[in-house]
C-alpha cells in the first residue's frame, strides 16, 4: 500500500511557528447578537473563551475576517494566559483589539461575563466546556464559533444539538472547528468520490499518529485543580481523550465521504504503553477503532500520541477502481487527478462566519457537528471498557464525565488524583462500565 503523509499545515504549526502559541487551556467560543451592528454602528465584538494557543490562533483570524470586528472581552482559567493572549494578538492586529483589564476574566465563571460583553462569541477551551458555553451563548443571542470536539460525552453531545438547533430557530450563526469541511480542495476531492472517480467504497483508513499535546511542566504553587486545568489535554474530565479530541477530524472527514451515515456499531482496542508518567495525566497513548456501516463497510480508524514512533495524519479512501486521499486531494487508479489550489481553511471558516452575519444569511453547522462527536464518543467508550458499543446505546444514553461543566468551580476538588506511585489511575477495558 502506497502511504500518504499529508503535508496539511495545522492551526498549532502555525501558532508555533508564529511564536503566538501560548498553554492551552479553556476553549472559546465567538458570538454576535444578530443586528446589533445595525443600529448605528458597524462594530462586532467579539469574545474569546479561552486564551491558549487554539483560540489565540482563532482569535487573530476573526478579526482578520472583518476589519469591522473588535476583540473586547477574554476569559481562561489563568489570568496570565489571557494577558500573553492579549498580547499576541495585539502584535498581529493592532488596534481590533480594545480589552481593558476589566474585561479580562480568570476562572470557571468567566464565560458569563464574556457573553455579556460579546457579539461574537469564540470558544476554545477545555472540550468539556463546549457545549454548555455555546448553549448559554446562543440563549443569549449571540453568534458561535466552537472549536471541536463539540462534547465529550453523551450528555454533552446531545446539548452542543440542542445549542445548534436552537440557533436554528434564533438564526443565529454556529459554525464548527471541525475545518475539514471549510478546505475547497477536500471539498472537490470528496464530489469526486461521490461522482464515481474511485468506483464504490470499499473502505477508509483514517489515522492520527503524533507525539503527545504540549507537555507542561507543573509550576510550584498550583493546586491539583489547577494543574490538571493547566494540562487538560491529559485529562479525560476535561478532554475526553485522543478519539474525540484528535480521531473527531477523520471521523468527520470519513462521515462527510460517507454522505453524513453513521456507524451502527464499534468496537476499539487502546491503553497506555509508554507515556504513564505523572505529567501525562490519564488518557491512553495509544487507540485503534473499528467502525461499521449499516452496509457492512468499515472504517479503520488509528490515533497515537507517543513519542519515537511513526507518525502519519491522513484519509485515505478505498474504491473498486482507485484510491482517494482526501487531505492530499489526489486521485489515483483508475483515475488520476489531484487538486492543485491553495485553501487555508481555519481563516476561512471566519472569513464565512463573519459574512454571514454581516448578510444575515446564518450559518448552522448542526447537521454534522454533534453527529462526528458523537461517532468518536462512541469509539473512545469503547476502548475505555473493552466491549462493543452500537450507535442505538450510545444515543440513548445520558452518561457524563463528572463533574458537570455547570458544576465546575475554582475550589473544588478534581474528580481525579494521582495514586501512591505518582501516576493517575486509568480506566480498564473489560472491566470498565460507563455506560
């Protein structure tokens, strides 16, 4: 099998290679009370919920969507964060950026006070977060960017719907982070997939293999809570680990190849092989799904984030009569073509978003946004307890990581601390129930 390494840069090689990246910590979202420009003034204010380096990066690429767009209110976990968020931003676009130290806002409370003040909502924070804090933006009335994943559990992931059909009804716009759909040259590879090009699908492998999330060393004075939120890549209450937080690209992809079917059932295999240190928190390092389709086609799916191995980021598509690699937008077989433009497609999801408000044509990104959270739910349960898991289970339950995101407060205790040797204990398949 020929193999494919997409040459896609990614939304954090550019942060890095900017020097704009910053520790990742609570998601954002942006937001826009429909018509408030209109009365008078062309402005949109926009809110960042959450100042790592994800929103950092969809921040400056709001307001570069519309020169009319202002930066007015910012919220994380850490006020330094926010400041060093502030800052970069403020380096790339100048005077869009009007945040006094007033409306910079640390803890888990701050979201509130950035919808009050926004528009324009971004949120990129821990995935835990999303949909409640898209939910109260959009009863709000603001307009959403959310980044992925759009849940992190069953319970979330039935909410983040409820938050994209109730902008629906609001027309207010949501649009996902799920930026593959946003890539005109995925788009074309994929409606020739569908024309034919590669005949009838066979199969799709999809694959995440890289390094670990940016590792934090743990700063002397922080408490448990804060150190786990500092790092929360590495912590299933926040993240929900490797198959929705990184898998949640492919399964979308595959879904969008797919024509938006979804698997009828799962089963997965993954642990922890080698990073089992304390700073890794306890999300496996390793996982492997096996999606099926109601007509019995299989999805192949891989993620990995360890360190001194093999890594490969790519949708590859089998046909009776070619393959397809999606990210590539290339074409061989039977048929040989491959896409030749240039698309960045993180800037243009806000080019979009912010277009749309302006039109007062809303986007709503609903119809796939929960569903590919949901698939990749459905995947990481599995792999957490070692059994099959169908699309009917999954759907039908309620189950949630505790804490409740509404619960969350800056004196709680975390739900989970590190055992006696240091390291923090992990779910075991075949003896695991959650759901």
């Amino acid at each position: 099998m020929e193999q494919i390494h997409s040459t896609e840069t990614t939304r954090r090689d550019f942060l890095k290679a900017s020097g704009a990246a910053v520790s990742l910590g609570v998601l954002g979202a942006m937001s826009v009370q429909q018509g408030a420009y209109a009365a008078g003034s062309d402005t949109l204010k926009v809110g960042m919920i959450g100042c790592g380096g994800r929103n950092t990066g969809a921040g400056a690429q709001a307001l570069a969507a519309d020169k009319g767009a202002k930066l007015v209110a910012m919220c994380d976990i850490f006020m330094d964060r926010v400041h060093a968020a502030r800052n970069a931003i403020k380096g790339e676009r100048g005077d869009q950026v009007q945040v006094p130290d007033d409306q910079c806002f640390a803890g888990f409370d701050g979201y509130k006070k950035v919808i009050e003040l926004s528009d324009v909502v971004c949120i990129a924070n821990a995935a835990k977060f999303h949909p409640l804090h898209a939910m109260t933006a959009i009863q709000a009335g603001r307009h959403v960017f959310v980044e992925k994943p759009h849940g992190i559990d069953p319970a979330g992931c039935k909410l983040m719907q409820k938050a994209a059909d109730l902008a629906k009804e609001k027309k207010l716009c949501i649009v996902s982070g799920l930026h593959s759909r946003y890539h005109v040259g995925y788009e074309e590879t994929v409606k020739r997939i569908w024309d034919g090009a590669i005949g009838e699908i066979v199969t799709i492998e999809e694959n995440f293999l890289r390094a670990p999330y940016v590792i934090i060393p743990r700063k002397p004075g922080l408490s448990e809570l804060q150190w786990q939120c500092s790092t929360q890549y590495h912590f299933t209450w926040l993240s929900g680990d490797d198959v929705p937080q990184s898998l949640v690209h492919n399964m979308d992809r595959a879904s969008w190849v797919l024509k938006n079917e979804v698997p009828v059932k799962c089963h997965g295999l993954a642990g922890r092989s080698s990073m089992t240190d304390m700073i890794y928190g306890d999300v496996f390092d390793h996982h492997s799904v096996i999606f099926e389709m109601a007509n019995g086609l299989k999805i192949y799916a891989f993620c990995r984030t360890t360190t001194g191995c093999y890594d490969e980021y790519s949708s590859v598509v089998t046909g009776t009569k070619g393959k397809a690699s999606v990210m590539d937008g290339r074409i061989w077989g039977q048929t040989t073509w491959r896409w030749q433009g240039q698309c960045d497609p993180y800037q243009r999801e806000h080019d979009l978003l912010f277009a749309a408000i302006r039109s007062g044509k809303p986007i709503n990104n609903g119809d796939y946004m929960a569903r590919s959270t949901m698939t990749t739910v459905m995947g990481q349960i599995s792999c957490y307890t070692g059994k099959e898991v169908t699309w009917e289970q999954i759907n039908k339950s309620d189950f949630f990581y505790a804490p409740k995101p509404e619960d969350c407060r800056d004196d709680m205790e975390p739900p989970t601390k590190p055992g006696p040797g240091g390291s923090y204990p992990t779910f075991v398949p075949g003896q695991t129930k959650l759901i």
